[in-house]
C-alpha cells in the first residue's frame, strides 16, 4: 500500500498522467551525483533519466543538491526539481526547503539519509556523524539545514569568568541580560555576549547548567545539564538548524537536542527518552536585575575570544528586521512572525502570550494543559515571569514585586524561584518559559493555543 501512495504521490506532484517505475535507491544516487558534475553531457543525461522518472521521491535529495550546486549545475537541478513537483519555485534554495516541508505525507528515497550525510559531510565531517543514517531521529531529516557555520563555528563558553555586580563597570543599566537562578545564587548573562556564543556551560550554587540560546527563533532556556547515569553534560552548536531553530549536540555522545524543548532529536540518547530539566530564566535589564538580586554575578567580556561585543554587534540587523533568515514552512498567520511571545508548555499543552497583551495586562490568570498558571510582566524592564498559582487568582499589589489575592487579602512576594507569602502559607513554585518569536515558537510546537487577551473565552483574565 505505502508503494502504490507514493507512486501516485509522484504522479500528483508530477501533474498527473501515468506514474513511472520510481528508480532504484543506487540508481538515484548515481544520478544526483551527476546532476552535480561539473561535466556538462554528464548533468545532461542525469536531468534526462531524472525528468524520466518522475520519481517524486527524489525531491528530498534535489532540494539538497541545489544548495550545494554550482552556477552551472543549478539550472540543471532546478529544472528536475520543477520537471517533477509541476511547480514553477525557481532557483529559491528556502523555498524549495519549505515546498518540501509542507509535503509530510512524501517519503524520501531509500537511502536519503546516507546521501545527506555524505553531501553535509563536504562542509564538516561532523555533520556526517551527527546525520548517521543508522541512528535513531525523531524529527524529518528533509528539514534539517545548514545555518552556515561549521560545528562549533559559533563557540560556547565554558565556565566564563563573572564578577560581582559592582566590578561591572562594563555594564550599562538599560542593557538587557538573562538572568538565570540556580542554587540560591543568581548570575546575568549580558545578551550582548551570548549573541556570539548562543551557549554557556556554566555551574551555578552547585548546579551544572546550560544556557542555550537561539538568536534566529530568540529563545533562551537554562537547563541543568547533570543526568541520571550520565553525569554533566556539556553542550555546544552544532551548525545545524531545524525549521530556524538551532539543533545544540552534547560532547560526550554527539546527539543533537532540540534548543526549545531540551530533548534528543538525534542520536544515542534519543531512546533514553530523557528531557533536560529547565532552570528559571528571566530576560530582562541589567538595572531590574540587579535591584532585585545585589548580590548578583555577570559573564565579563573577557571570554578569551576576540568579538565585538557591542550591543547589536552580530545580529542587530536581524533582530530589528521582520524577515527571518532560513526556510520555515509551518507557520501561522495569526500574528506576524517575529512577534514576540512568552511560551509556557505543560505535559502535551504549549500556549503563547504575545508579549505586548502580557506589558498591558501586567498579571494574567489562566490555565495551560489544565495547570492554574498566572503570568507576571514587568513592561519597564521587559521581564515575564509565570508561577503555579494553584487554586488562587492573583492582582497586582502595592509594588511591582508583590501580588495580592484579592478574595483573602494575602500578599505573595515575587522571587526568582517562587511566589511567597508573607504569612506563614503555601509558596506558588516557578515555572519554566521562555520568549520566542512567534514563528520559532509556532514551528516546534504547532500544537500551540495562543492567548488572546483577559476577555478570551475560556481564558482568566487579571
């Protein structure tokens, strides 16, 4: 049955008419080899039998040939490309990649795999370990893409020097940083720096952690990286992106992880079905958090690596820009798609709150995956913060860092690991979440709800 589909797939994608015998997997590899030959009559003849074929199976493979494909072999790819799918997309590399991500009941070739890792291994060898064809992947390999560098061509810091707050006379008040709490202790980690790096392997108050950062999608997430029977992992960039989020690997068994989620994607540890747990992380000015934490620690720019570590150094172009950079096909048009949103996921649930409904509303009561959650911002100094409020619904109180339950009157103070009150009760326990752009965060969780504001149906307001 999966035979006779995808040959009628091939045919649909073909414009109809009798589908042909799909080639055989070595067959196919032979011909793509050529189609990227710099011998004309070579690409020719592989275009020919490709055309031939309509063998819809190979669009996979073709849209990684014309990323690699030289001036004089692109129009060859790009015709077998558009001989097959009917479509008339041109020499677009991005849009080729989401032509093809929008197709998931289309199966690659037998063999696709190999052949993706042996044509990325032509930039890095690593790529090829990461892309192993005999280890177990979680996510479609058509979507996988290069994002430019090579492994670790955007270098994690490890263990960086930090200082107290008052030695950083390298910062400025209204730069932003993430702060992260761990252990009873805090430390900022300047965005201006992790710009560069996208990843710090740090311990903080005992705790071995990541923060792993990704500029395209903007999502930040501290981990702890120490595992049950693994011991600390330590994490770096792997070059490689999945629909515009960075897939990070580990050192120790070179699995790529998801930066948004904290799971395996690919490799050993895929079947240990093991999640990195999240720390809480709070995006805000280097002034709020350091009022709110004096006894803070900061990352300095004495990494040990020559960058210019001016703010918007390396991406202010991008950041300030509505473009994205790389192929992203699932997407939604309920909001733009760099609009900024806070992420909450609990169990199977994902919910986004754009974050400038979140800097009107201030405190918002609502519920994700049927957990009573109540979200704080700061608008001053771009924070959010969620916590679980279980059973209570909560108001702003007399500063901005104390809630109110309007129903008893209690009052809850807001610190990085929990609401806590100021009679002798319950604490509210953080949440982890993260900003994200919205497209970022819609393409790995398209499962998501997004909130709609205080008066949504169904949706606790303040």
């Amino acid at each position: 049955m999966l035979g006779v589909a995808i040959l009628l797939i091939a045919a649909s994608l073909a414009g109809g008419g009798t589908p042909r015998a799909l080639l055989e997997p070595a067959q196919a590899r032979d011909l793509l080899e050529r189609l990227l030959s710099p011998d004309e009559a070579a690409r020719g003849t592989a275009r020919i039998g490709i055309l031939r074929s309509k063998d819809a199976t190979l669009l996979p493979a073709l849209v990684d040939a014309l990323f690699f494909a030289s001036s004089d072999s692109r129009p060859d790819v790009v015709a077998c490309l558009e001989g097959i799918s009917g479509e008339k997309l041109g020499r677009s590399y991005r849009y080729w990649v989401e032509y093809i991500g929008g197709r998931e009941a289309l199966r690659p070739k037998e063999g696709y795999r190999a052949w993706k890792a042996a044509l990325f291994s032509r930039i890095d060898p690593s790529f090829g370990r990461f892309l192993d064809p005999r280890l177990p992947l979680t996510i479609r390999p058509e979507e996988i893409v290069w994002g430019g560098v090579r492994k670790d061509g955007i270098p994690a810091l490890k263990y960086p020097r930090s200082v107290q707050a008052a030695q950083a006379r390298f910062m400025t008040d209204s730069e932003m940083v993430f702060g992260v709490s761990a252990g009873g202790q805090h430390r900022a980690y300047p965005q201006r720096i992790l710009d560069w790096h996208e990843m710090a392997n740090d311990a903080l108050g005992g705790e071995p952690l990541a923060l792993s950062y990704c500029t395209l999608c903007g999502s930040a997430v501290a981990y702890s990286t120490r595992l049950s029977g693994l011991g600390v992992l330590l994490f770096g960039s792997s070059g490689l992106l999945y629909r515009s989020n960075k897939l990070m690997y580990d050192e120790q068994t070179l699995s790529l992880w998801s930066n948004l989620s904290g799971a395996p994607v690919s490799g050993k540890l895929v079947e240990a079905r093991i999640r990195l747990a999240a720390l809480p992380l709070t995006y805000t000015t280097w002034q709020a958090w350091r009022e709110s934490h004096p006894e803070t620690t900061v990352v300095t720019p004495e990494t040990g690596f020559t960058r210019d570590y001016t703010a918007g150094a390396a991406y202010g172009k991008y950041f300030e820009s509505p473009e994205t950079m790389f192929p992203v096909w699932k997407r939604d048009a309920s909001l733009p798609p760099k609009t900024w949103i806070y992420a909450l996921r609990q169990g199977a649930a994902a919910r986004a709150y754009p974050l400038a409904l979140l800097f009107r509303e201030r405190v918002v009561n609502d519920e994700v995956g049927g957990l009573p959650v109540v979200l704080i911002a700061d608008p001053d100094h771009r924070a959010v913060r969620a916590f679980h409020r279980k059973s209570r619904r909560l108001a702003e109180g007399p500063s901005r860092s104390v809630l109110v339950d309007p129903s008893t009157g209690e009052l809850f103070r807001m610190t990085e690991e929990a609401l806590l009150p100021d009679e002798p009760g319950e604490k509210l326990d953080r949440l982890p979440g993260s900003l994200a752009y919205w497209f970022g965060w819609y393409a790995q969780q398209p499962e998501t709800t997004l909130y709609e504001g205080c008066f949504e149906s169904g949706a606790g307001g303040r």
